[in-house]
C-alpha cells in the first residue's frame, strides 16, 4: 500500500512550518505586488496573493524584519510556495505574534508504572 499525498509531502519536510498572517510584498522583474505570508519555515514560505509570478520566477519577499530571495516552486489559483535561497529564522519573522505550527500534534508519550498490582501511576 502506497503513501497518500498528505504523507508524502510531510516525508519529504524536514523543517518545522509555522502558521503565519503576515503582510509583504512579492517583488520579481519591475513587479511589485502585496501578498499574505500564511506560513514559513526555514527555507519556504506559503503565500497568498492575487498576482503571482509563474512558477520557476525568482522573486524578493519583503516583509517587516525580512528581505530574502527565493523562488516560485509551486502556483495554485491565488497561492504559491517559495524555495528561499537562504535560511531565514521563522521565530524571528512571526516575533511578538501568537505561533503555531502547520503539523498536526505529536502524540505525548506516556511511561506507566506499576505501583501495585493490577495499579499503575
């Protein structure tokens, strides 16, 4: 049985993505357009937007604090992905902003010990 989609793309991330509802600018040729970043990661970015470049366009995303290259991976209606060119610190980014992550919850581990019989703690 193979692996679904969802799986897939989780198999191939290695870094952790955060949630994000930040206004930038998308800036690629003589272009210049407003986006919404709603999620970033180390070296991507998920983005929001009603005119983006083609895929394969390098861009600069500009935000508050942030001015990195990258390029369009991915385009879909009114969103796109980015490849950054360098590593950016997504903590820093989404500085003074409510974070969570885009993965579903780890399960916790739990380790039971036996403290009587038929009892555990």
């Amino acid at each position: 049985m193979g692996l679904t989609r969802t799986e897939l793309m989780q198999e191939r991330r290695k870094e952790r993505r955060y949630l994000a509802d930040l206004e930038g600018r998308l800036v690629w040729d003589s272009v210049s357009q407003p986006v919404r970043i709603r999620n970033i990661s180390i070296y991507g970015a998920m983005l929001v937007g009603a005119l983006l470049p083609p895929v394969g366009t390098r861009i600069v995303l500009i935000t508050d604090g942030l001015e990195v290259c990258g390029s369009i991976i991915w385009l879909r209606g009114e969103q796109c992905g980015l490849l950054l060119e360098q590593g950016v610190e997504p903590l820093a980014v989404l500085r003074d902003r409510p974070v969570r992550t885009a993965e579903p919850p780890r399960p916790s581990l739990v380790t039971l010990k036996r403290v009587g019989p038929g009892c555990y703690a």
